[in-house]
C-alpha cells in the first residue's frame, strides 16, 4: 500500500510540533515557518500554519457515540493502537472518545479512540483484531 498525503491547518506551528513529534511520536520531515512535514506511522502529513484555523464542531451518531466530522488518523496494528493509547492517556491529553470496542461481535468490530490535536483538529485511530473486518458488511 502506498503511503497518503493529507495537509491540514494549525494555529501554532509550535504546539503542532510538540503534539506530532511528542506525544504521537510523528519522525518530522521538512519544514518551513509556514508548514511541518510529519511522518504519520509511514504517512505524510503536513501541518500548515493558519492562525485563524478553528476545528469544525459537526458529529455523526456512531455506535452510540458523537463522532468529529472531520477527522484523520491511521488503522494501526492493536499492539501499535494499545501502546498509543497509553502514550495519549500518558501525556494528559483527553479523549473526545476513549479507547474502546466497537461494533462487538459484529462484522467491522474494531478498536478506536479520538482525540484532538492542540488546534482542534480530530484524530481517529483505530485497530482490527482481523484485518479483514476494515470494510465488512455483513
């Protein structure tokens, strides 16, 4: 699989740093004064510097829970999700929704959790104990 590309506005190119490359642990690529190239798990992600930027507040009923529209973030592996979760849990930041199962015993049962970067930006991971359930229907 080839790696994506997503480029997303902050307000402080700073906080972003310290977000991307501290807490998730994103290695950090190019930059500018204007934008910071993150390396996402093996994705390219650019965080370009917006000082009006402000997250959109819409949601969307998901298993009974008020999911970010929109939001980002990487299918991982559940050791990865787990050792991602301890390290969010670890640096205080709060979950908009915490780490949990959804969809239990139903075909797309998956792991997830979400959480805001320091500009509001929403950031979904998620993880499969089959990864053969990412696009089941039934």
């Amino acid at each position: 699989m080839r790696p994506f590309h997503l480029a997303f506005p902050v307000h402080d190119l700073e906080a972003a740093r310290a977000f991307y490359r501290g807490v998730l642990g994103c290695g950090e690529g190019r930059s500018s004064e204007h934008w910071i190239d993150f390396d996402l798990y093996g994705h390219q992600i650019v965080a370009h510097l917006n000082p009006d930027a402000r997250a959109v507040a819409a949601t969307n009923p998901v298993d009974g829970h008020n999911v970010p529209v929109p939001h980002f973030g990487v299918v991982l592996t559940m050791p990865q999700w787990e050792e991602l979760a301890e390290r969010v849990r670890a640096a205080g930041i709060s979950f908009g929704i915490a780490p949990y199962v959804r969809f239990k015993g139903l075909p797309g049962e998956q792991a997830t959790m979400f959480f805001l970067d320091p500009s509001g930006n929403a950031l979904e991971f998620k993880a499969f104990s089959d990864d053969a359930m990412l696009f089941a229907t039934g």
